[in-house]
C-alpha cells in the first residue's frame, strides 16, 4: 500500500508533476482535498530548457525543483515517488510500484515521451530528449566524443566522432541545431586546440517542407535563415529511414557518418494501462471532453499532453505545449472545485523558439518578432515560467555568464556509478 | 598512440589531475616544456567539499573545474582524458587505455583512493566518498531510502532506510556525521513530515581512541562534543568488522540495522603497474627521495597522497591532505625548472574540520580555534581554494542560501541513463 493517512476529505490522485498536474495540484491543495501527488521523479523538470542542460550551458539543478519542497506548507498533499503501473476505473484503484491505492478523483496527467514510431534502432542507439537523465547522456556523449576525435587520426572515423544528426524540425530540434552551432563555433576552438573545428558538420533533417511547423511560415523561414548563417546544414523534406550507429540514411539515398543522432521527430503519450477503451488512434492520447473528462469514466480526468480534446478551434485536439498543459492544470481545478461549469477555452499566448545566442523568433498572437528582441521575449518568458526563485537568479546568471564569456565551466564528463548491490532500485 | 604532436622541447607527462598534478602543470606550462595531462576525468575535482555534494548541499559542478578550461591558453599543454595503465621506466613509455606515449620526465600524481582493505562487502556494499560520481551515488540512497521508508509500516524495516552509519573518525567522517545530523534537524521535518524525525539514528564508528586524530586532542574532543550535541551516537574504540547490506556487526558484537555504510576508514595510493619496486608496504605509496624522485628511475617523480616521503619531522611520511600535495607540485615544478636544488619542506598550515551549519574546529600552527569563528575561518580558507571565479560566487551563493533557509533546491535523484548501445565507455 501507498501508506496514505485516513482523511475526512475527497482523495484525488494525481499522476505525474509536470506542468498540468502541479498547476492543478497547487489549486487544490489549499482547499479541502486530500491530495495524492504520484511521480516518477521527486522532481518536476522544465522541458523547454533541457536542451541548455545537453549542451552544458545549465545545471540539471536550475531546470528541476523538488516536488516535496513545492508543498512543503500543504499538510494534506502526499507525494509518492513511484511509478503508476495500471488503473481499475470499476473499482476506483490504481496500481503502483509501491503497492495500490484507492481514488474518489483520479487525473492522468503523464505526460508524453519521445515516439520512435516502432523502430528498434532509433529506440536504442539515437539520444531523445524528454527528461534531465537523457539530457546529461547526451552532454556526456558530446563531450567524450570529442575527447575520443583527438586521438582518432584518420579523417573519416573522426566524422563519426564529431558530426552530430538532428532529427526533427520542431522547437527541440531548431534549439539544439543552433546550440551545437554555436558550441562548434565558440567552444571548441577554445577547449579543443587540437582539432579542426571545421571539421564538424551538424545536420538538421525535417521531413516537412519548413521549420517550426506549429509557428508561422515567416517564423519557420527565419529559423531557417539563422540556422543556415551559423552553418547548420538543414534538409528539408528529408526523411531519415535508418541508423545503425555508425550511419544515418535517409529515404533518398543519403548516407551520414555520425554516432551521435538527436531524435526530436515526434512524442507519445505515457499511457495508462487500464485506460485502452479511451485511447486515440494517433499519438496514444486519452480521448477527454471539454472538461477534461474521460468519457467512460466520470472520476477519471486527463489534462496536457496526454490528453486529447477536440474543439471547434482545434479539430484535432490542442498541440502538446506547456501553455495547454498550465492552462487545462488551471481550468480542472476550478471545475472540481465550483462544480463542472468552465469547458476548457484555450488562449493561444503565442510560441517562441530561440537560435542561438541572440536570436529567437516569436509569433503572439498577430505579432510576430524575430531576431534580438524576440531573443530578449524568450529570455524573459523562460525565466519567469522557471518554478522556484533560487532557479530563477541562478539561471539568470548562467545566462549572462555564458552571454558575457561565451565559456561555460560545465562541461564536466560525469559518469554514474553504479549503486552498491544492496540498494533497491525501485524509482528508475 | 596519443596524438601528441611533435614539439621541440622536452616532454613531461603527468598523471592526475588533482592537487598537486594541477599546481605542476599550471607552473611548467609557462615554461618552455610540453607537457602531457592525463586524468580519466575531464575536470579537476575539489575533494574537501564531496560530502557537501552527497548532502545536496552543493551541485557536482560546483566543486568540479573542467581541466580543459584551464589550460586554454596554453597551446603546450595537451590534456588526455583516459586511464594510465602501466608505465615502462626503462623505455620511458606509459601504456594508456588510449594508446601508448613516450616521455622525458613522468610526473606521478595519482592520488590515493578508498581502502577497504580487501574486504569483498565493505568495498561492494558500503558508499566511499572520493569521488563526485560516489557522492552523487550516495545523495540518491539516502533520498530514495527516505522515499521508500515512507512507505514501509513496520518499525525495524524502516530503521534498515533511514539509520545511517559512518565508519571513520577522520574529517570526512566528522563532517558527513555532522551534516547528516542537520539533515536530520532541519530538512527531514520539512520535506517528510510523514516521518518521524526522532526515529533517524546516525551513527559514527572510530576504530581509535579519539576523533579527528591528524589534528590535536582538543580539537578530537571539541569535534565529540559538537557532534553529540547534534545527537550524532559517536563510538569510540569501535571497529565495524562486517557488513552484510542490511546489518551492521562490530567487534564487539553491537548489531545495528542500516542499508547505508559511509565508508571513510583509509585509503590507499592509486598505484601504478610497473613500479612494484619503489612502493612502500602500508598504504601502496611510492617512495620518494626530498626531491619526489623515484629511488630507482631518476626521471620519474611521485608527488601528492601517492607519494611518500620521509624526513626528520615526518619519520613516517607527511600526512595525505591537500597542503602537502599542492605544495609538493609547486616545489617540484620550481627543481624541475632550476635543478633539484630545493629538497621539499612542508610547511603545515594547520587543518581544520567543519561540524555542520557554523561549528568548526581549525589547528592553526600553535593556535586552536572553535566554533563560530573557526567555521568563518573553514568557510573562507575552502572558498578560496577553489578554481574558477563562477566556483567561488557559486558556492558562496549556496552557503549563503543554506544559512538563511536551512534549505536547498538540489534534493534531485537524477538517475543516469544507458548510453545508447553504440556509445564507447573508454572513460570510466
């Protein structure tokens, strides 16, 4: 069993605290509910910034907060790091890691992972980048490739050591393109003397006709522009087919010597088992209505990226972003709390995607900004979405740090260790 | 091989990238030499604060500095991050797990590592702390044993998660005890008030008569006193003879149940292969003349916790600590440079052990300093000796943060991921 006290309040348990479900947990914390908070993690991660921590530009520590510490003052907020395994609606349980607990609400907020689209390779040789483990994997292969290119004479082997794929044209793949543009052109002349910085190619392969396909053409072209000037070689309409490791073809015949392949083409939802009658065709969401609920089982709600609401606006369900997820948070709280009365109403606040060091694009509702100022709009908005006030001032610094020097000092190779036998390694 | 270009003066190797190899080859690197760096970590790590790391009190990147960085603007260092296997004195080669190399002159700094003194538990079950990935390794037990005792009912299973035991009553066993203890006091009851605090027990085992005992007696018992203050079970004249991952046994037949064993009871020189006839018999140091050479090669030096050498003061070697290692490197670097005219003299500044949020002990040539201003004096003497500006504000940022909420941001259990299969493991 979980080992939850008794309480005379309604028990709603939450699975996952990534943006959907702390926005909703925060709400109902503060009044009556006994609040079961369930995550993998003790700690609710930043996505849009784990591209900065792959390419060591930030500490794990300033994009994760403690979800303990998050509810530190909140007595009837009980969290559980373990992992929800299946869910018997009939019988309001659901089955964890740690043993069983019983719900009055339970809302699904897991969340989505990286979509391999079934292939086995990419599963087990490319880098996803979806949560701070995988980021820090990167960094390292990054960094001990570089080490390895130094001592590798022959030039061929030495591409594979060096060049770096990017699969996916979405905001993940734009932003790491561009950063390991800029890690080419200002780091390793400083940190590796020895090698040819010229030598590095970084491929970004789209399989669509533009960038950013969920943000402007214009927004798309810029990207395009800015990736291009810092020596990005993009492909579009390319679609990757396979990777052995050592090569990446593409459907048309290309052949790329490259270890290191950064998968960012697509995501899944982390479905629930128990929840199979609920389940879209595409994409694995849970199929919820205007107020998030499932429309088999009226105690079982979803919100963010794993769920899947249609509306007028929005035919085919809302984009997986963290505004949806913040916002869907924030809407099911009031509805469990006043009564069902508020359908979601999504407002689109505009999306952003930065290019490096001092460009971004932005497209806000009928504005759009690139370049500095749409840099400045992203800094700013990343700050203040950042959860906790230490992360916030020591991000602030990383940045200007890195703004001012162009020279990090985290490019440490941290390799785990492993665990002594004993220890039980039940939270993975 | 290496890759080590061609160069016109003459070529010094150095392993280890710690105190003393750092101080070396800082100094030779302005003089016309090449010099080879060789760690198996791309980062010079700063030991004295790797407890504050395992309490999350500090992040790894904090006391790390990438060796690299360091060495940017000198194009006549060449830094290669693998394991130095075996050395050739006769051919003057060394074997590396990257290839071999040749040299003019090798520099031994190795330094020393966790001695567990053959016992197969101790050294599989028990956590060391010499290393950043240990002290990472160690902050997720303690963190995923308090998750798991949350969920546990019965009282003598959940004392296995939350007792822990310290075995080794020198600096790192004083301070971890006594950071443990304020873990106990001020975040336990904050971030698991699901927990009874009172049931945490930290123990401190101390095979000798006395804590602390590279520093005087007044400063062993004032350390006593503080710790048993803070409710640390201090033993004295207790030698753990066994562990079996669950219980701890001592000899004289006391029995205490804990997962977790910090082990801090020895250590013991990074030995390397080919040098058998110049190691000594305790603690496999190298035995060094007054100039750190090698009785038996004349162009290879030990210096640092590896090396051993003997004077009229210090009859059995100088004690194994940072002022001795860095100033073995200074004082080699200035006989390589000159001749071997200056014989090495220690000078003791003096030592000094903290015991938790603003105790300390410091014996400093003939005076003894405690409390307060004696931890003012630590926080100070370790702010400055770590490398790199952004390390200093960082730290100092973070101590100043603890001192004013008695509470971090950094309680991450951030697992590592699998490589991808793919990826090469050469630097372990």
């Amino acid at each position: 069993m979980l080992n939850i006290p008794d309480s005379p309040y309604e028990r709603i348990v939450i699975i996952g605290a990534g943006f959907a479900g702390i926005n909703l947990a925060k709400r109902l914390a503060k009044k009556k509910y006994q609040i079961v908070l369930i995550d993998k993690n003790n700690y609710h991660q930043f996505q849009p910034l784990l591209y900065q921590v792959a390419m060591a530009g930030l500490e794990p520590s300033s994009i994760s907060f403690p979800i303990r510490k998050m509810f530190q003052k909140n007595k009837n907020v009980h969290i559980r790091v373990t992992k929800a395994e299946e869910v018997f609606p009939d019988q309001k349980r659901l089955k964890t890691d740690l043993g069983e607990i019983y719900f009055d609400k339970l809302i699904i907020a897991t969340g989505a992972d990286t979509n391999f689209f079934g292939d086995k390779n990419f599963t087990n040789l490319t880098f996803p980048l979806k949560s701070i483990s995988e980021a820090l994997s990167l960094r390292n292969a990054i960094l001990t490739d570089l080490e390895m290119a130094l001592t590798e004479p022959d030039y061929e082997e030495r591409q594979g050591y060096i060049d770096i794929v990017v699969v996916g044209g979405g905001p993940t793949g734009v932003e790491m393109a561009g950063g390991l543009a800029e890690m080419k052109k200002y780091i390793l002349p400083k940190d590796y003397p020895e090698l040819n910085a010229k030598e590095m190619d970084i491929y970004l392969f789209q399989g669509g006709e533009r960038l950013l396909m969920g943000m402007s053409e214009a927004s798309g072209a810029e990207a395009l522009k800015c990736l291009e000037t810092l020596g990005v070689k993009v492909e579009l309409k390319k679609r990757v087919t396979q990777f052995d490791g050592k090569f990446v073809y593409t459907k048309d015949g290309d052949k790329i010597r490259a270890h290191k392949v950064i998968w960012a083409a697509g995501i899944k939802g982390n479905f629930l088992k128990g929840l199979e009658k609920d389940q879209t065709e595409r994409g694995q969401r849970l199929n919820v209505d205007r107020y998030n609920q499932l429309q088999s089982h009226k105690d079982i709600f979803a919100i963010g990226d794993i769920a899947s609401m249609t509306s007028e606006q929005y035919p085919y369900g809302h984009p997986q972003v963290a505004q949806v997820a913040i916002q869907q948070g924030i809407t099911l709280s009031k509805n469990i709390v006043k009564g069902f009365t508020s359908p979601f109403e999504y407002k689109d606040r505009g999306s952003m995607a930065t290019i490096g060091r001092h460009r971004a694009v932005a497209d806000l509702l009928k504005v759009k900004a690139k370049g500095f100022i749409a840099w400045v709009m992203w800094l700013f908005v990343h700050l203040f979405s950042l959860i906790g006030f230490r992360n916030k001032v020591v991000v602030m610094l990383n940045w200007f740090w890195n703004y001012m020097t162009y020279d990090q000092t985290l490019r440490l190779i941290i390799k785990a260790k492993k665990l002594p036998d004993t220890k039980s390694d039940h939270i993975s």
